[in-house]
C-alpha cells in the first residue's frame, strides 16, 4: 500500500462529511486534502482511544518529531511521507501541523474550560488551523480567505461541541465554557447525567447562536475572486450549520442523549444549493 492509499483507507474509515467535497477539486489538491484529513485523524486517535495519558503524550511528542522530521525531507510514517510532496507546492507550514498537536495535548490535559477565551484556542487549534491549511491547498487570492477559514474552522468546531454534548459527558468530558454553565444556572453534574431541562436547552441555545455567529462572520469575510476556489469549505459550512440548525430546530436538550445526524439525501440537497449558489454568485458582476 502506497502512502496516498494509506490516507485514503483512512479517511474512508472515518466517514467523514469532509469526503462529501471530494468531487469539486482537482487530484492533485484532493490527494492533498486527503493527506491533510487523514493527519488529523492519527493525532485524534490518540485521544479517543489511548487511557493512559504517559501513552499517549508520548504520541504526542512522536508527531512532534515526525513533523520536525517531514519538513526535514525525511518522514517516517505513511501519513507524513504523502504530505511531503505537497508541503512544498502548497506553502504549508510547519508551525501549523504544531499547534494541531498541541491542540491534542490541551485534550490530554483539560476535560473542562473556564471560559469561552479558553475554548477558542482549542477551537482555533484543532480546527481554525486544518481551515487555514485546507485554504492554502485550495488557493486564495486574498489574504482575507484566511479570516474566512479561521471563523469556518471555529464554526464547524463549536457544532461538533454542541452535537456530541452527551457523548463527550460519557467521557467525563464538557467542552461548554463553566462560567457559562453557571451563567444559565446548570451544573456539571446536569451535563454529566444527561438531564434535558429548561435550563440546559437555554444553555445550548446560547451555544447555537454563537456558532451561528461564527458562520455568519466567516462567509461575510471571504472575497468574491476566493469564492470559487474555496467551494469545498462552503459546502463544509452548510453541511454542518444545516446540523446546526436542525439541532436548534428540535429541542437542543436532546443531544445529551442522541446524536443529531443529517441523512445523505438531505446532505445532497445542502451540497447542490450550496455548490449552485455560489458557482452563480462568483460568476455574477
């Protein structure tokens, strides 16, 4: 298996919405997503399936050097030796590829946040940053496409936060900022048994709002000349915010005990009326 195989197999393992953008890009840059997804799920693993933190930050630390080692020409693993072709081509840097890690590591060592600065930064690491990268392979004309993929990032990050709430408390895991919990008058322990009431679904509301936000400020900050490159982000978006929305729409509480998904088909539509919208806006004077 070659190491482009590698990533594929991995990211079809996943099943990812991510792969629904494949079809809108050239191979070269497809390869070049695929390697870059594939990354960010080595570095996930090793928080969701490695119990021993020592175990795990030595993961951690083997990417580290690994990375250190891919921008020295001389990867080891199947995943770094396919981004070595493009990290060239597509003007990746390697300060990036760090702060996913360290991104992984405040996972390792924070199960709570104190407050939505904190969270950002999360965010911006483990999301805001695979944006950035997924513009730079795209390509962008104006530097402001770089302000559109870190608020998509957040954006797409603060959904999967609100989807997986009751997933995430079955790990003893609460990604909601504490002093907002506070704030709306739930505690840990409301999250922690999965206790659908007013106040957690205010709660929550406050949460969709504010990723809401982030959408909304994303697709105002790309430039017309960068929307028909970055289609396969604004697809992302719509995908995820129409979650988004259908949480909203249906009692948030409720993902404390069910995972809120999007059939194909309604996934489908998304895509088409994104893809179609777009394509018309960026040919338009």
């Amino acid at each position: 298996m070659t190491p482009i195989q590698y990533c594929y197999e991995k990211v079809k393992e996943s099943k990812s919405n991510f792969t629904w953008t494949f079809y809108f890009i050239s191979k070269n840059r497809r390869d070049a997503l695929v390697s870059l997804y594939a990354f960010c799920r080595e570095i996930d693993d090793i928080v969701d399936n490695t119990i021993d933190l020592e175990v795990a930050t030595a993961k951690i630390n083997w990417w580290k050097n690994e990375i250190n080692r891919l921008f020295h020409e001389t990867p080891q693993h199947p995943v770094t030796k396919s981004l070595l072709k493009f990290i060239g081509t597509y003007e990746l840097n390697e300060a990036y590829f760090i702060e996913m890690l360290d991104g992984m590591e405040m996972d390792l060592k924070f199960n709570r946040y104190e407050s939505f600065k904190q969270l950002q930064l999360y965010c911006y690491r483990v999301a805001g940053v695979v944006g950035i990268l997924c513009v730079k392979i795209l390509g962008f004309k104006n530097q402001g496409t770089l302000k559109f993929a870190h608020d998509l990032g957040i954006a797409l990050q603060l959904t999967n936060i609100i989807r997986d709430v009751g997933e995430d408390a079955r790990k003893n895991r609460i990604y909601i900022p504490l002093d907002e919990l506070h704030q709306f008058n739930v505690s840990e322990n409301d999250i922690l048994r999965f206790q659908e009431n007013k106040n957690v679904s205010n709660l929550l509301i406050y949460q969709i709002e504010r990723a809401e936000n982030f959408y909304k400020s994303a697709y105002e900050k790309i430039p017309k000349e960068d929307i028909n490159s970055q289609i396969p982000g604004l697809l992302m978006g719509k995908i995820y915010e129409t979650l988004l929305l259908e949480i909203k729409r249906d009692q948030p509480e409720q993902t404390l005990n069910r995972k809120v998904i999007l059939p194909p088909f309604r996934k489908m539509l998304v895509i088409f009326k994104c893809f179609f919208k777009n394509k018309f806006y960026a040919l338009s004077s």
